[in-house]
C-alpha cells in the first residue's frame, strides 16, 4: 500500500507537561503536596549557560503551572521542589540523557506526516510481530527497525507490535522498568524517528500497536513517589510497591494521566492500537475499569477516524474483558494475548512440565483443541498451579479473533534462566505442525520476531540499572532459579547470564545473517506460504465470525471445526508418533495438506500431519 498526500501534522493536547504555541510553551505539573515549585528552563542549544528559575502558580487542586514566552521547542527543563532538589517532567515528550536527566520541550507540530489516506486495518486481517527496538536490529534504533519493515511485510505480517518504549533507566532494558511514560527512550532515537517508522509502516500496510505499561512504574527514575504521593494508593500493595492510584482519592487526575497516554501514542504517534500490559495487576474498583475508560475515550477521539485496537494481557482470563456488543464491536478489549493455547504448545513440544505448565501436562494435545476451538482453556476452572484457585471465564462467545495467539513471546523466552528459544527446545516435527495450526487458525496469530526463520538467538532478561540495584536484581534473577533441580549447586546458577551485563543484552539481537542458511531458510518459506494461504483463502471469510468452534481428540490426533463469517474451516493435525489408521476426510476444498496420505474418502496421518479443508457458505 502506498500512501502519498500533502504532509500533515499531529499533536494531542493534554493538561500535562510542557506544550509548545506561538508565543512560547505553557508548562504544568501536577503536584498537590507541594506547597511551591519553580521551572528551571535553558534555552536550546545553550548547554554552557546556567539555568533560569522561574516561579509557578499554584491552584487549589495542586496544579502548579507556567506560561513561558519565548520558550520553544529543544529547550531543556525540570521542576524544582521546595527542598531544591530538580524533577523531570513525568509527561515529558523526551529525556535524551535519560531518566533523571531534564526533560526537552518537544512541539509535535514540526513533525510533518504523509499517511493523511492511512486509515488502519481490520482486525481480523492482522498478522501480529512482536519486536524489541534494541534487540530486533544490530543498531537497535527506530531508523534501523524501518528499514526492515519491507522485509516483513513481504513474509504476510500485517502488524508489528513494539515491546515498551517509554524512557526506562540506562541504556537498554526490556521495556517494562519505564518511568516516563511519554517519552521514547533516547537509546532508541528521537520522537521524530519513532514517528518516521509508523508512518513507513503505514506506508507498506502495516499497523503499529505500542506496549504500554499502567501496573507500574519501574524502580529506578520515578519520583512521583517523593514529591507526589497522591499517584499512588497504599490500600493496595503490588510486587512493584504502593499501586497505581486508580479509583482512590483524587484518582481523576491519575486516571486522566494514562487516558491521555493511550491517546498521546495513538494521536500524536499515530499507532494503530495498544497492547496493554498484564491489566489483572491494575488495581481498579470503579465503576468504569480503566481499560474501559480508555477504549471511550479511543472511540470518542481518534476512534472516528480510523480502526483502533487494544489488545490486553489479561492473566485471570476475563472474557466480560473482551464482550461484542450487538454490532459485534469490542466494548473494552479488542483480543487478549492467549497465553493457554502457548503453554498447551510448549508442553506438547518440549515436554516440560515445571511451574506453570503444569496446568496442562495432563493432555496436552486435547488443550490445544480446546484453545484453538473456544480460546481459553481456563474458563473457571480449579488451577492446580495457583493452589486451587479458579481462574477465568467462560469464552465460546467470543469470536476467534479476541483471541491473539501464539507459540512464544518475549516473556516466556526470556523467563527461562538462558532465554532459549522454543526452537530449540522442542520436537522439529511436533512444533512445524503446531506452526502450521496456529497461522492457519480464525485466531490473530502473533510471531515473536525471529520466529519466522527459526532464530537460534536467545533472548534474555537484560537491563541498566545502578550500581545498587543492579546487584539486587542479578541475585534476585539467581534466587528464583535456585528452587529448579537443574540449578541445584551454585555453579550452575552462576552460569544464569547477568541482566545488567551489556553482553547479556548483546547475545540477544537477532542475526539476520543466518536466515540465508538452510534449515532458517527453510523455516521462511515455511511460514510465508502459510501466511500466503492465510491471507489469499481464510482471512477474506474471518468479518463477522461469531462464537467458538468445537473440537475432538481421540489417540493424539486433532479435530476442530470452526464457523467462519462466511463459510466453515476445518482442521486435522496428528501429535502421535505412530501413523493413523484411516481417518475420515473433513468436508471442502483442501487449503493445506502436509503428511497426510489419501486413500479415497479416507486420509492417514503421519506425525506431526496437518490437513485443513474450506467449505464455502453455500447452503448455510
């Protein structure tokens, strides 16, 4: 897709941070249990000259505002408390030498578009990647992501989902220790450089969902906790401390800080959706959840425009989470990130069963069926991992596509202790047909980048934090391996990679090189020509599918059934080591066939055999 217009401009307008007009920048803190504040400002360009203090008002909801004529855009700033210690702005648009270094007046208005036509995909044509900046290119910039995106959506991608950007401690980190929530880390580049990948993504046809965070804020860099107590809630203890103050006392502010960072992203960066990190740790009791508070304001804005997605991670399974209403839209979630269907795959492939695999080592291949028929495998049911507790609920109303489904992702990846790869865990066999049920499945499928050639490389937990920190968190990443038999004497926890290692971070970029080699290679064009299929037969039939399928497991092998919008898709895989014997033939026209042996009306399976045949909707 190619898009061409006269250049336009994008700036979402929010009460927060510093905004750039004509006349100069208004600047705006809010700060109830500060008595007085003043704005430190240096014009741009003038790192030499000290900086000028300027005092600010106060109102009596503990907004402390500014407007500063002549300021501009590229002027650095922070906030000055009573006690003469500097804040950066926790809505700053930048923060080019890190998190507690001054923040920098962007003016989005300078930043001159070309996708005026782009006005998102449907849903149900995405075909998700999931990416880390710094870890999917050798440079780990924005401006080296775009030059890869051509290659993607040649292979079928029609999403790239960005792990977090928002600014985090030192110089590389996963993502999910950011503490400036409006600011692409420097690390990565410029806003304008972020801006430049969506808008060449929107340029081939891709949409771009950004990773964010609203559970909490990373340990190091956050200051809301000295000078803004207000932010957070102490009925509430998280792993990360005080939670967010979502439905506390003088949460309105709080709650309107992260709708209007989910609408800064979309607005001013023009991303396509949002993956919405782990919502079950969000402390919220209100009325109106937060994730539903920002889907309103999503269809209220830029919603209008153009098809906007919130994808959620959602580890209690809340299928009243993603609820069509009666035109079949999403009333909060568009689909959640289906985490059963995963570890049905790893169990089934890998035959490891520790932790939270547990849950599906009875029968691993029967999970799969019931998570690629109805998408949840938990939907209510007593968790033995969890001690007993229920989890989920039910979810055969749902469409397949609220259901974004995978076979790794960066989290289960770089969980493990070495990062490794499910490729290199798991039956070659097993895992090519598990591919080929997945990209051929009514769910949105999801690569995690490297999948698609079969990378080798790990991907470990890796951060920068200091010095102090940084010890407590590699004894801590020791620590909650030490309880695996595997790392039961110290030298083999001493061979766990150091998170706060450059090296740990190095080991895990992607070589692009070895997609050239032949097994990589063959693995590409594996995966490209199922998305071909994907794209060309099923994707055409997916709008206004409604409700589970229905599946059946007899000796290993695998039967579901789904209704599409238009049409019905049925598939067959085999788990087994031993063949079939002769197995009844699925009705419709062949769309993928791989093992399979026909013998008139009958088939046989071989391991790891995949057949999926289309009826069309005649007759229906």
């Amino acid at each position: 897709m190619t898009i061409t217009s006269t250049p336009i401009h994008h700036a979402h307008c929010m009460p927060f941070g510093a905004t750039a007009h004509d006349a100069g920048v208004s600047f705006a803190l809010w700060a109830p249990s500060q008595d007085a504040l003043r704005l430190e400002h240096r014009p741009a360009g003038r790192d030499d000259a000290p900086h000028a203090l300027h005092p600010m008002t106060r109102d009596a909801e503990g907004w402390h505002r500014l407007d500063l004529p002549g300021a501009a855009h590229g002027d650095g700033y922070r906030f000055m408390l009573p006690d003469g210690s500097s804040v950066p702005d926790p809505a700053s648009r930048f923060n080019p030498d890190d998190v507690h270094g001054a923040s920098v007046v962007v003016d989005p208005r300078r930043h001159a578009w070309t996708d005026a036509a782009w006005r998102g995909r449907p849903w149900e044509e995405a075909v998700v990647y999931e990416l880390h900046i710094g870890a999917f290119t050798a440079e780990g910039t924005f401006a080296a992501a775009r030059e890869r995106l051509a290659e993607l959506a040649e292979l079928g991608v029609t999403a790239i989902e960005v792990m977090p950007v928002a600014d985090f401690p030192g110089r590389r980190n996963w993502g999910y220790d950011g503490v400036l929530q409006f600011a692409p880390d420097a690390s990565y580049g410029t806003p304008e450089e972020l801006k430049a990948l969506v808008d060449a993504a929107h340029g081939l046809g891709l949409m771009v969902l950004l990773d964010v965070v609203y559970n909490h804020f990373g340990p190091e860099g956050n200051y809301l906790h000295g000078y803004c107590p207000e932010f957070f809630n102490d009925a509430y203890r998280t792993p990360w401390g005080a939670a967010i103050n979502f439905d506390g006392q003088q949460s309105r502010t709080v709650r309107d800080f992260f709708v209007h960072n989910a609408l800064y992203w979309i607005e001013e960066f023009r991303f396509d959706g949002l993956r919405m990190d782990a919502i079950h740790a969000i402390r919220d009791g209100s009325q109106r959840h937060i994730v539903q508070e920002i889907r309103d304001a999503v269809l209220a804005g830029p919603g209008r425009e153009r098809q906007v997605h919130l994808v959620l991670e959602n580890d209690t399974n809340q299928a009243s989470m993603l609820a069509r209403d009666a035109q079949g839209l999403p009333v909060a979630g568009t689909a959640q990130w289906n985490d059963d269907l995963h570890h049905a795959v790893h169990v089934l492939t890998t035959g490891e069963r520790d932790g939270y695999y547990a849950d599906y080592a009875d029968d691993p291949v029967r999970s799969l069926g019931r998570a690629l028929a109805e998408g949840f495998i938990y939907q209510g049911q007593a968790s033995a991992f969890r001690h007993g507790e229920l989890r989920g609920e039910p979810s055969t109303q749902l469409p397949s596509q609220a259901f974004v489904s995978f076979l790794q992702t960066h989290d289960q990846v770089g969980n493990r202790a070495f990062g490794e790869r499910i490729h290199a865990l798991g039956d070659p066999v097993r895992l090519r047909a598990a591919m080929a049920c997945l990209l051929l499945s009514p769910h949105v499928p999801m690569l995690f980048m490297g999948d698609e050639f079969a990378a080798s490389t790990p991907f470990l937990y890796f951060c920068d934090f200091g010095p102090e920190l940084a010890e407590a968190v590699s004894n801590g990443r020791r620590s909650e391996f030490g309880g695996f038999a595997a790392f039961a004497d110290k030298a083999a926890l001493a061979r766990i990679p150091d998170p706060n290692a450059e090296s740990t971070f190095l080991a895990s970029k992607l070589n692009w090189r070895e997609r050239g080699a032949r097994k990589h290679f063959e693995q590409f064009n594996e995966v490209q020509q199922l998305l071909a299929l994907r794209h060309r037969l099923i994707v055409p039939r997916l709008a206004g599918s409604a409700g589970a399928g229905v599946y059946a497991c007899e000796n290993d092998t695998l039967r579901v059934h789904w209704k599409l919008g238009t049409g019905r898709l049925h598939m067959l895989a085999h788990f087994a080591e031993q063949p079939t014997g002769p197995v009844e033939r699925t009705p419709g026209a062949v769309v993928y066939s791989h093992g399979v042996t026909q013998e008139g009306s009958a088939l046989r399976l071989a391991h790891g055999a995949v057949w999926v045949t289309l009826e069309d909707a005649q007759g229906e």
